[in-house]
C-alpha cells in the first residue's frame, strides 16, 4: 500500500502548496484489482495542483473519503467532483450538519450546495459501518463507550437553533486489512486517539491527534506525557500531521521515538 499526502499544512518543498487542512492518495493492491483512493480533500482546491505536481492522477480515483463534516477536509471537494466524474464519495450521513468554532460567528462546516449530490447518488451517506470492497471498511464507532477525553475545544453543533458541544457523530474512520496487519486513517482523531486505538487496534494509524491546542510547555505536559505512553505502548507505528501541531509532535517524538513520523505534503510512504 502506498500513500501519499497531497495536502497538509507544512510541505516538503516550496514548489508544493500547503494550508490547514489534509488530503491523502491511497493506492493499494487487491484481487479486484488495484485500489485508487482519495481521503479528504483539503480547505481549497490546492490539492488538485499538489497532485498534478507529484504524478497523482486524480480522475483516475475509484473511491472519496471524507473524514468528518469540516471545511479544511471537504472545501476541496467540490473542486474534486469537477476532474473525477465517476468515483462515489462516502461522507457520515451527519456531515452536513451546522459545525462551528467559538460562536456563530466561525462556520467551519461543508457548502451547503453540496447536498444536491447526495441527493443524485453521487454522495453516499454512510451510517456505523460501510463495507467498500475487498479488505476496506469505514466505521464511526458512535455506539462505542469513549473512556478517554478527547483534546477538542470549542468545536460546536449547532441543534435546533443553539450551540453545544460537538460529539463529532460525523467522524469516520478507515480501516485497511492487507496481508494480515490492520492500518487505520483518521482524519483528526476529534472522538480521541487513544480511544480510537481502544476500538481498532491497528497495527499502523495514519492521521491527526488533534493536539493542537495543547502546550507541551505548560499544564498539558502530563496529559501528552500520558498519551506518548499510552500509544508506545500498543506498539503500533503512527503516521500523524495536520491537527496534532508541531511542538506537540516534537514532544511525542522524544518519547515514542521511531514509532511516530511525520507527513507533510508531498510525503510518501509505503506500508
């Protein structure tokens, strides 16, 4: 299996675009045949340049992922509808609700005016679990007990005219089973990564730990001490970017070491 970060907010080069926001290329062999993914979308339509820039053919995509109901994972998605005409593009049947940040005054949600393609088919809702093919599921784990706290702060939903915590109802998760070992792709990790862990157990999780607002400098500290060891322990290896931040993914690495690495747009690995 092959991944390459088409957009995210650092990049390896100056020649490759960068924003907040992330977008993933998943090739990966089956009996059906090869497997040409595309997980989120970016903020913008960046990452189709990014793509084109790094040899990615985009219309040449079988299946869309979106994570979760966000702007910088789906503000591209529109973008992508125009140079892929056939590939279904898989979105939690929540994803359109009314997200927000801080206050009504910060929309952080999806265009509105892509519902018409879900109404057309062209957009397929998805509910707890969605089997895609051979070895591919998405899951939202909704039903599940959530034991560890999740980092998000000021995320909000908006329910019958009011604000109130986001539950993130509208997250999904891929897994990936290939030749006996389990990857996972977040986007944010928004329901907490150690409870994502909790539930799936692979062996190789590929996303954000939405860590961001956390100070590794300051009262933080133990709670990203606790979760570095909490996640070595697994002895899985992490692949993380976007929402974790920088100085919190400096910090997880002095403990977890080789286990964790970064991706930054124009990244490739192969798993």
């Amino acid at each position: 299996m092959k991944i390459i970060t088409l957009m995210e907010n650092t990049a390896l080069t100056p020649g490759l675009a960068c924003e907040h926001g992330l977008s993933l290329y998943i090739e990966l062999e089956t009996r059906e045949g090869l497997r040409r993914i595309l997980f989120d979308m970016g903020q913008s339509a960046a990452f189709l340049d990014n793509a084109r820039a790094l040899g990615v053919d985009l219309s040449l995509v079988d299946t869309a992922i979106l994570s979760h109901g966000h702007y910088d994972h789906g503000g591209g998605l529109a973008a992508f509808l125009e140079v892929n005409d056939h590939a279904p593009v898989y979105m939690q049947e929540t994803a359109f609700g009314g997200h927000y940040s801080g206050g009504w005054e910060r929309y952080i949600g999806l265009d509105s005016a892509l519902k018409k393609h879900a109404a057309s088919g062209r957009i397929r809702l998805t509910g707890e679990e969605t089997a895609l093919g051979e070895g591919l599921t998405l899951v939202s784990c909704n039903a599940l007990e959530r034991p560890f706290p999740s980092s998000v702060k000021g995320m909000l939903l908006e329910r019958g005219g009011a604000l109130g915590q986001d539950l993130f109802l509208h997250e999904q998760y891929l897994v990936i089973e290939e030749g006996g070992r389990r990857t996972v792709i977040s986007g944010c990790s928004h329901k907490g990564v150690l409870n994502i862990m909790r539930w799936l157990k692979p062996d190789v999780l590929i996303g954000g730990f939405h860590f961001m607002k956390l100070d590794p400098d300051g009262e933080d500290r133990l709670l990203l001490e606790d979760a570095a060891a909490r996640l070595a322990a697994y002895g899985a290896t992490y692949y993380t970017c976007h929402c974790t931040g920088l100085p919190a993914y400096d910090f997880l690495r002095g403990i977890m070491g080789g286990q964790l690495a970064y991706l930054a747009a124009g990244a490739e690995i192969v798993i």
